[in-house]
C-alpha cells in the first residue's frame, strides 16, 4: 500500500456495503479494505471481522486495534444509535449522518413535520400515538389512505389502506405492536399519492452537496409491481423520468429548503440524503427521506460515478466538499435482485449458490445475504441474497447482460423479477 494510502472500515453486511467495498477496492485513495459484519461475498474479497456493529464501543476497539483510518457506515440501524458520533467523538473519519440527522429515517413523524415546518412537498398527514384521535381522524380521510409505522422497519412499515375497516385494523395493528413491534408505537396516516416514483440521492457535506443520478427502484415483490413491499427487487439509473424540468424543480423545492431547514433546526448534516420522490401531476413530492444510501438503488449509481466515490465521501466526512464535483459516465446501468423464493414472508436459509467462473465485462455479482461456510461453500442467508449489476451504453444492453447471468446462477430457491427497467425500456420503445 502507498504511504499515504488509507485503511477503510465498512460497517454492514448487504448488497449496499458490497458495493461500498468495491468501490474501495477501485478507489486509489485505499491500501486496505476491512468489512464489520460483511457477508459470504465481501469475505471473498476483503478481511470481514465479527462485531455488533450497535455497540460503538465494540467498533472503536476494532478500529483502534486494526488502525482504521476511515469508516464508512452503511445502514441506518448504527447511524440512529450514535454511531458516527461516537466515531467522531474519538477522533476517527467517518462517512455517515449523526444521531440528530438520522431522525429523519428514523422517524417518519419527525420527518413529516420537518417537511412541513419547512414549506417542502409532500403527503398531507397526522400522527398518532392513541388509537381514539386516530380513528376520528379516519373518519374523515379520502381513501385510500396510506398507513406508516413511523420508527425503522426495512421499507415494510407502509399499509395502503383502500377503506376506513382496513385502515384502521392497520393503525390498531401498529399502535399495539402486533404489526411493526416498537417501530409501530407512533403512526403516520397520510394521503394517498398518484404518479411514479424515483429516487434521488445527495452526499451532503452541510450547505453543500453532489447528486448522484437519479433511479428508479422496484419496491414490489412481484412483477407489474404487484405483492407486498419488499426492501427493494431491482434498480436502475439514470431515471429518465426525471428529466430536467423535474429536475429543476427537485432542487428548487425540495433540495433547497431541506438544506436550509436542516440549518435553520441546528442539525450538522454530513452524510447521504436519500429522498424518495412521487412525480405527481402538480410536481414532486417528498414520499420519505433516508439518511443512508438506496439498497440497491447504490448498485446501479456506483458504476455510473466516474469520479472516485470515496473521495467525495471523504470530502464529506472531512467538511471539505467545496469544489468537488462528480462526474457521471454516459450509458445505463441495472441491477437484478436474486431473493429467496417467499421472501419478504418466510423463505429457506443455508441452500448452497453456485456461481459462474467467469463473468462478462461490466457485470458483478453483489452479495447481499450470502454466507461462507466452514468448507467455504457459498450459501443463501437472507431475504435478499445477491444482485447482478451490469453497466452497458443503453439500458437494453445492460439489461439483458444482467438477466443473462441471472440465470447462469445456480441455487434452489432463487427468484427474481423479471422486469426491471421496464417502464423505462417502454418509453425509449415508445419515444
Ligand atoms: P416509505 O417507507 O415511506 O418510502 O414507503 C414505502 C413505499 O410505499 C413507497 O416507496 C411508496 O411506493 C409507497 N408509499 C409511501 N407513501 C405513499 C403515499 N403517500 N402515496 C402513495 N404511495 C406511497
Ligand atoms: N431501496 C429502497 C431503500 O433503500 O430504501
């Protein structure tokens, strides 16, 4: 490793932080790749160490016995707990929102009247911690009514409740944590929105920031978006749906005001801002923020970055973004879930994977719920288990090199959705 080259510290197991630690591997900024906990592919491909990643104690220890000299923390579960500023209150770099930012993933009703004391665009709504204000608020609601566990809950926290009977059994079901456990103890009832959604994704370093590109996401399970929300079957980018004049809007009236109301409330925020767009017939509107990058949204926009990611995230980390901008490549990229047949319900674990030897240019394999086991076999251990990612010059070619290697791949319960991109490809169809 050159001197000055530094060792990074990737804290999470899924597809995301595979990405992350292969963009390390790339970046010229890094000797040294470390994962905490990692999966069966990132311990293919870096050194993975065993530590609960909630207790920041336990990872200040790793990062001082292993001279870590940047953290790059990738699910927001560690960024609600503080882990970033305990990270930050030892002296260590570290890429990720502190306690105070992450409350607007971390609570949909926090995020919601933020986004109303700020004058942002976004669902009307209420919030809920006693069942009897709710059911009188649901008397008078149009339907349907969408029904959100405000606390964490990996993208299935959402009811779209057609009629008052089935909005309420989905309120009661929350409030006495039947439903969501913790994460349902505050509701947040909101009214339903029309049009297509995207999702838009900032590094942030404070007043300043660089936009990744924009994409799409495939949050149901089944095709033609049909079935339960899932944390996400597939993505691609750039989204064409959001075009420039849609584009201009998302930074006057959404990014802007989030940036200033961010500073107006005294929050210090460094880190991904993930916005969650619905492009309505009366513009784009904020369906929800995440304070971590899009899982696999970041699958498809890594391999889009012609500036060196890390490097940003350093800028970002450091307080030094002025100046930095990043450059995207022309063409298309898509990523291709593998899930475990039954998932997001109840699937098998431990079935054996067997990968091709050989992949073509501009394709990954990236692991997401994946385990070595002792005699080193690939096995599934998770919902979501891989995803296939390809960049090729139009979205087409990237598609049907992706869902080529979908195929080769060999394991019992694999299952994918056969469609992503499709509404793009439609449109450049359609012209
Ligand atoms: P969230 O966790 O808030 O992003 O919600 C998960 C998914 O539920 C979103 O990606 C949308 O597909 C859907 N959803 C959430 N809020 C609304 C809304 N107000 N109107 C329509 N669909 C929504
Ligand atoms: N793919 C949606 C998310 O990361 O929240």
């Amino acid at each position: 490793m050159s001197s000055n080259a530094m060792r990074v510290l990737v804290i999470g197991s899924g597809g995301r932080e595979h990405a992350i630690v292969r963009a390390c591997l790339r970046s010229s900024l890094v000797g040294e790749v470390l994962a905490a906990p990692g999966n069966g592919g990132m311990a293919r491909d870096v050194r993975c160490v065993q530590v609960d990643i909630m207790n920041p104690e336990a990872v200040l220890a790793l990062v001082r016995e292993a001279e870590v000299d940047f953290v790059i923390v990738g699910p927001e579960a560690p960024l609600s707990i503080g882990l970033v500023d305990a990270l930050e209150s030892a002296g260590v770099l570290a890429y990720g929102t502190n306690q105070a930012a992450t409350r607007l993933e971390a609570s949909k009703a926090y995020c919601k009247d933020f986004l109303q004391r700020h004058g942002i665009p976004t669902a009307a709504y209420a919030s809920f911690t006693e069942i009897d204000p709710a059911l009188t608020y649901l008397k008078q609601c149009r339907y349907p009514v969408v029904v959100k566990a405000s606390g964490l809950a990996a993208g299935k926290g959402v009811i779209i409740a057609q009629d008052e009977p089935e909005a309420v059994a989905s309120v009661r079901g929350m409030l006495d944590g039947t439903l969501f456990g913790e994460s349902g103890r505050e509701v947040v009832v909101e009214s339903f929105l029309e049009g297509e959604e995207a999702s838009i994704m900032l590094m942030v370093c404070r007043d300043r920031y660089v936009a990744l590109p924009p994409s799409q996401d495939h949050k149901r399970v089944g095709e033609g978006d049909s079935g339960p929300n899932t944390g996400g079957m597939g993505a691609y980018a750039p989204a064409a749906v959001v075009d420039e004049t849609v584009q201009r809007r998302i930074r006057e009236e959404i990014i802007e005001p989030t940036l200033a109301g961010l500073r107006c409330d005294g929050i210090d925020y460094r880190g991904t801002l993930y916005i969650g767009i619905m492009i309505t017939d009366s513009g784009p509107q904020v369906v929800e923020f995440n304070t971590r990058f899009g899982d696999p949204e970041l699958q498809v926009l890594l391999p889009l970055c012609e500036t060196d990611p890390v490097g940003v995230m350093l800028a970002c980390a450091r307080g030094t973004l002025d100046g930095v901008e990043l450059h995207v490549r022309e063409g298309a990229a898509i990523v291709v879930v593998l899930a475990a047949t039954g998932y997001p319900g109840e699937y098998e674990r431990g079935e054996s994977i067997e990968l091709p030897d050989a992949l073509p240019e501009n394709v990954e394999i990236v692991h997401a719920g994946t385990q070595l086991d002792d005699g080193g076999t690939l096995r599934s251990a998770g919902g979501r288990v891989l995803g296939v990612t390809a960049f090729a010059p139009t979205l087409k070619e990237a598609a049907a090199r992706a869902y080529a290697v979908c195929e080769q791949i060999r394991w019992p319960g694999k299952y994918y959705r056969r469609d992503i991109g499709v509404r793009q490809l439609t449109r450049e169809r359609c012209g």
